[in-house]
C-alpha cells in the first residue's frame, strides 16, 4: 500500500497540472513582493529570465497585468491539454509533500555540488540590496528560470533530440549536458553578467545539471520549487 502511494503521488505531482498548481504561490509571491521591493529602488530590478518571457509577450502589444493574466492563462492552458486524458488526483498532502521534498532537494544538491566544486557556494554573488529584495528574486528565479532553462530548453531539447538520437536516455542526457552549459553560461552574458571565473562557472554548471535532472525525473513544480528554496536558504544564511 506504501509503495502504490508513493507511486501514485510520483506520477502526480510530476504532472503539467501539478507543475502549474504549484508555481502559482511562486508566481503571486514574486510578483507582489517585485511590485514592492521597486517602490522606492533607484534603479528597478527584475529576474532577468522572466523579463525575457513578459517582452516577447508583449510584442502581441499587451502590458501590465494583461501580460500576467497571459501567463497565467497560458499556463493553465498547456498543463490542461498536456494532462486532459490522464487522472491525476488533487489533493494537498501531495502539495505539501513537493514542497518537503524539493526542501530536502536543495538541501542535498548544495551539499554535494558545493563538496564536488570544492568551494561552497562558489556560484553565489554576494547580496546586493535588501533582505526583501534578495527573498523576491530567489522566487522569481526559482519560478522564472526553471520555465526558461529547464521547461523551454531541456525539454525541447530532449523532445528534438528524441528525434535525432536511437536512445531516449542519451537524448535526455545530452539534453540535460547543453543545458546545464547553457544555463551556466548566461551568468556571464551582458552588461550585468558575472566577471567569468572557472570555480562559478563549475558551479552554476553542476548546479544546472542537478536542476536539470530533477526536471526529468520529478517535473517542473518540483525543480522550480528545490530552486527557489535553495536560494532563500543561500541569503538568509541557512546553507552557510
């Protein structure tokens, strides 16, 4: 009976509608604590991952809180046509079990990655601003670059490399292997990017690794979830 539970609770919550339910609390937290972390900031700040999908969709011309509602239709929208012929069971105990098991995820890979980097939390720049501050981008970047690198990136590369390679396993590994380079990368892109250092990059790579591993296994709520937490627990000091 154990095992049928665990089991069931697996194939839910790594569901497109699990995924969608519980990034909500993720999405309304970092948008509202955004909205107040820019009140009185001299020069706003966002997580970059998430301007990226709220400027393309407002190249339809939509601004505001219709870019919002966008998104969150939108998101609604695929988890329902993903999941509309599967049976997948809502209950809160499975909502709260994510959440437990994406704390113990982030407690785990900082853990080892840090150990196997040899620099513990080599890839973390130093706060710059508000604890409040710090707290609303650990969410949004969380929410917003797990859909960005994890959902868009390695899934669709997975998805096209099943097409190209014999083998689902080596289509999700190398999946999983450009896309931990990539997100690892982008740190240092732009103006704002990082000064390019082999410690973070190593870092930021595995970690990407991890993420992407989670996302395969266990489904986007659970890798956005380990994210977010993962950095809450970096600038309150919980890891270190």
């Amino acid at each position: 009976m154990a095992s049928t539970g665990w089991r069931t609770y697996h194939r839910a919550t790594r569901s497109a509608t699990y995924g969608f339910l519980s990034a909500l609390p993720l999405f309304a937290l970092y948008e509202t604590m955004i909205v107040l972390a820019n009140v009185d900031a001299t020069r706003p700040v966002r997580v970059e991952a998430g301007m990226w999908i709220k400027e393309l969709l407002m190249m339809t011309g939509a601004s505001g809180g219709l870019v919002l509602a966008m998104l969150v239709v939108g998101g609604g929208g695929t988890a329902y046509l993903l999941d509309r012929h599967r049976d997948v069971p809502l209950r809160s105990r499975y909502f709260a079990g994510l959440v437990g098991e994406s704390a113990a995820y982030a407690i785990g890979v900082a853990l080892a990655v840090s150990s196997a980097v040899g620099v513990l939390f080599a890839a973390v720049p130093p706060p710059d601003g508000a604890l409040w501050t710090q707290l609303a981008l650990s969410v949004g970047a969380g929410l917003y670059e797990e859909l960005v690198f994890r959902v868009l990136l390695v899934g669709g590369l997975a998805h096209f490399l099943r097409r190209a390679v014999e083998s689902d396993s080596w289509a999700y590994v190398l999946a999983a292997l450009v896309g931990a380079a990539l997100f690892s990368l982008v740190h240092y892109v732009g103006p704002l990017g990082d000064p390019f250092a082999l410690p973070s990059f190593a870092f930021r790579f595995l970690f990407g690794l991890a993420l992407n591993a989670l996302f395969l296994a266990r489904g986007f709520g659970v890798a956005a979830w380990t994210h977010a937490l993962y950095d809450v627990m970096v600038v309150t000091g919980m890891l270190g």
